[in-house]
C-alpha cells in the first residue's frame, strides 16, 4: 500500500513539474479569457527582431520602436548594412522611417548624402523601377528636401523642374501616370495604382516646398470625378468591381489631400465610398473577405485573396474617418470592433493567423506566393498583424484616434505610426496613443474600459496588471508636427507663423496650433508652440 502510494506521489510530482516546465499556448478555442493584451504579447515575443524575410529591414525595426523592443541603434545597423550592400534605390525609405519616428544623427546624414550622390535618376526624377519613376514610392521624392536641407547635390535633385517635368506628364496623359521615364510615359486608369498616386505625387511636392503642386492636385481630384461614380470608387475606369486598393490606399491619399485643403469638392463621394465598401453591410460590406474580419484583393477574384496589410491599412481609414463619419457609420463600426465576436477575435480565426505558433500571422491567405512573394509565417506579418490587433483593442466615441492620413509608398504600413506617437509596451502595461479628445474605450483586458480625454494631445496611459482598469494618464507635450507629416522641420515653423492671429473659418487657421481650443490662435498657443518646437527640432 505504502509503495502505491508512493507511486501515486509521484507521478503527481511528475504531473506539476511538467505543468512548470512546459507554456500552455492559450487559444480563442482552448480558453475564453484570453486577453488582447496578451496575444499581442505572445506574437510580439515570437519575431527575430534582427532578421526578417519580406521586405527591407527598416520595416521590421519601425514595428521594434512601436512594440519597445528596439532602440535607435537598429537604425545605424540598417544603414550599415545598405552602405555595405550600396544598395540606393529606395533607400530613402530608412531614411524617412527614422525621420518620422524622431532620430536624427551625423551617420544618419552621411548616408542621406551617399544616396543623394548615388541615387540614379530618370531625366529631374529619381529611378526606382527599370529606369523609370513609379508613383507608388512617393516617399523617394523627399530626396528633394534632404538636398535641401544638408545643401548637397541640389542641382541633381532640383524640385522646380522635377515638379514641372511631372505635371507636364500628368497633363499629356489620357488617364493617369502610371511611371514615366526619360523619354518614355506609361499609363493606367486604375483608381490607387496611378489616379490616387499622381495625386499623391503632387501633395508631396507641394509638401517640400513647391506651392503651385496643390492647384495641379486639384486637377486630378478633378479628372477623378469626371468619370462615372457608381456609388463608389471602382477599381478602374468603366468598371463595377470593388478592389482593395482603391479603397482604402486610394480614401488616405485623398484624406491627406482634404487635411490640406480644409474642404474638396465630391467629399460626399469619399464617405459614401467607405460606406459602402466597410461599413454599409456590417461585415457583408463589399471589401471584406466571405465570413469578414479581413479584407480581400477585389470582389472578382478567385480564388478569394484574405491580405493582412491591406486589413490594417483599412483600421487605420476607418480610425482616421472616425470624427467625419456620420452617427450611423460611427455605430457601425464601434459595432464592427465589439460584436458578439469582436473584430481581433474574428482575425484569430481566418487563416492568416496561427494561435497554436504564438499567434503567428501569415501576408495573405493564398496556399500559393503571390503578390506578397512569401505567405509563411514571417516576422514582419506578424508584427503588421500585431499593430492591426492593437487598433482593434481601441474603441472611440465621443473621442477617437488621431491617426494622419499617410501614404508614401505602395501599401505603406508604416509611415502613419510614427513611434513618438504610438506604442505598446506589455511589460509595463503602457500604451502610447493620439487622440482627438473625447472618450475612448480599450478591451485589451476582459472588461472594456473607458477615460474622457480632456483635449487633442498624445498621451500614454498605464493599466493595471489584468489590462482591466486605468491606473494612470500623462499628456504628452506637442511635439511641434503641425502639418502632420511624422516630422518637425522649419515647414512646421512656417505654418505657424502664418497662423498665427487667426481665428476658426480665417484662411490660415490651424486647428492643431489652437494649443487650449478657445478658438483662436494667440500668443498663449504660440508661447507653448515656440517651446516644445525648438525642443523637438534639435
């Protein structure tokens, strides 16, 4: 009897050892607690942060400044690894990300001058695709200003006659530019590929400097709505299929546009097409993927296209629409978020996902490599799939996310998180986010949790250790981004100045410089603006 029981003991002891010794990988379908909070963690934890498969390496280092686990030195190494490799062709990009998420350094401006030097162009413009520019890597445009601003090859990036060469290209164009060369124009009347994109080219000339840009964006907007609108924007001309792209790349470049103009013409248009492509039918809406909580490539496709970028970049759309939306489409996607099966609960479950890897997540859903050249379950999908959850945790309100409409390059899913502005670190339950004031709610604990924000600011905000209540909240000071473009420069400075005096329906007014919302801009913002300005700056 006594050895029986000794036995018995033991394999007890065995039984708990190995409880200790071995994680229990909690799912959506072993456990109903599972917390937002931790799957984040749990995908976080699993990615190299020092290797990934997919694309440049900035791209994963941006994610390792928003998610706390890389510091500016990634940097550095990038950019040593380009040099070694002279690899320039849209090497502006790690540039740019660095930029927006606040570094600057000597070695950082060595390598601008050796791209700047080595780059190779295309007549005035910068070569990025088989001797031509493609308008989808705008961001190489900011070559430009880099020029500028370390005064070096200026007369190989001339803005002025690049901006001519291209608006000239623009207007022989019996649709849109789709890339353009030395001698030779290619054309497309897709609605993203190339009408939304020559925008966007012209809203960034016009961004470094060369003010006439935005009278030549406005042709475009203009030779947009000349054609038939079926009640959204379709994929491209003459047809009636809903595409992705057209969507959600296509409504934040022309949301940037709008943040420039203050007010466009055929705006009706623009929600009308969010509506009804995310919003209208719920999950049934014509952009998501069959069952919903991922979008797919187009409505026509087969067999059917599940992408995990694009359903990030159509969070970021409907977070920064938020405060345009009317009450109807706001209901609709609060309900989007926190249904019977919440909006990151549903994405666990599609295909693109793993929960038994550490919720892992794959680009898109197709067995075989298509667009996205691997679908596997590399490091840089799962941490898009990370931030895409992050956005799912956030629910607004009377208050909403303040997320700048942004679009540099072809499914850019970076450049619109600038790392001042958005963080999460699990380890110290703090979150960094922007925020149009009024309430937001968070469900990364198994409560949702609510806080009035008292004014337009970013802020950090602490949370218990069970992610179920708000311990803390710290307003952040203005960083000084007043054209929100991810980055504080002397644009910023002239903005202001030129504010500066205005009230609310004045030409200049900016509703970002009106520091303590009384409606004016005086010197009690311009003091406070002046201050953390200069901080930035250097």
């Amino acid at each position: 009897m006594l050895r029986l029981l000794r036995q018995l003991v033991m394999v007890v002891l065995l039984s708990c050892l190995l409880i200790a010794v071995i994680p229990i990988q909690m799912t959506p379908n072993a456990s109903g607690n599972v917390t937002l909070a931790e799957v984040i963690h749990q995908g976080i934890d699993s990615i190299n942060w020092n290797s990934d498969t997919w694309c440049n390496r900035e791209c994963l280092t941006h994610f390792g400044q928003i998610f706390d686990k890389l510091d500016f030195s990634a940097y550095d190494r990038d950019i040593g690894e380009q040099e070694s490799s002279e690899t320039w062709v849209n090497a502006l990009q790690a540039i740019r990300l660095a930029e927006i998420d606040g570094y600057s350094s000597e070695r950082l401006d060595n390598y601008a001058q050796r791209v700047l030097l080595n780059h190779p162009m295309t007549g005035t413009l910068p070569s990025n695709f088989d001797d031509q520019f493609l308008v989808f890597y705008r961001c190489e445009l900011l070559g430009y200003k880099y020029a500028e601003t370390l005064n070096f090859e200026r007369g190989k990036w001339n803005k002025s006659e690049a901006f001519s060469d291209f608006a000239r290209r623009f207007d022989d164009s019996p649709t849109f530019v789709w890339s353009c060369g030395l001698k030779t124009c290619t054309y497309n009347d897709r609605y993203y590929d190339a009408a939304a994109q020559d925008l966007g080219v012209f809203l960034k000339f016009y961004e470094i400097g060369v003010h006439n840009a935005l009278g030549e964006a406005d042709k475009v907007w203009q030779k947009i709505n000349s054609y038939a609108f079926p009640g959204f924007y379709p994929y491209h001309l003459g047809s009636n299929t809903t595409e992705v792209e057209c969507e959600i790349c296509f409504s934040t470049i022309i949301g940037e546009y709008l943040d420039r103009k203050g007010s466009i013409p055929y705006y009706d248009r623009l929600l009308e097409d969010i509506d009804y492509k995310l919003l209208a039918d719920g999950w049934n809406s014509a952009d998501w993927s069959s069952g919903g909580y991922t979008v797919r490539h187009s409505s026509i496709a087969a067999p059917e296209e599940r992408r995990l970028p694009n359903t990030l970049l159509a969070l970021q759309v409907l977070h920064s629409y938020y405060p345009r939306f009317n009450s109807t489409m706001q209901n609709s996607f609060v309900q989007l978020l926190t249904g019977s099966t919440k909006a990151w609960q549903g994405l666990l479950q599609t295909e693109l996902c793993d929960p038994s890897n550490h919720y892992r997540f794959v680009l898109d859903g197709l067995p075989q490599n298509r667009l996205w050249g691997n679908t596997g379950l590399v490091d840089t999908a799962t941490a898009t799939g990370d931030l895409l959850l992050f956005l799912e945790g956030i629910v607004p309100s009377t208050g909403s996310l303040a997320i700048p409409k942004l679009d540099e390059l072809y499914e850019d899913v970076c450049s619109a998180f600038s790392a001042r502005k958005f963080r999460f670190d699990y380890d110290m339950r703090t979150i960094r986010i922007p925020v149009n004031r009024g309430e937001l709610k968070f469900q990364f604990g198994t409560t949702l949790v609510s806080y009035d924000f008292p004014r337009n600011a970013t802020y950090e905000i602490t949370f218990s250790d069970d992610w179920n209540s708000i311990v803390k909240v710290r307003e952040l000071p203005f960083d000084g981004d007043v054209n929100q473009d991810g980055v504080t420069d002397i644009r910023d400075a002239i903005i202001a100045s030129n504010a500066f005096g205005t009230v609310i329906a004045n030409q200049n007014w900016n509703s970002v410089l009106d520091l303590n919302e009384d409606g004016k801009i005086d010197i009690f913002d311009f003091v406070v603006f002046a201050q953390n300005f200069m901080f930035a700056f250097r």
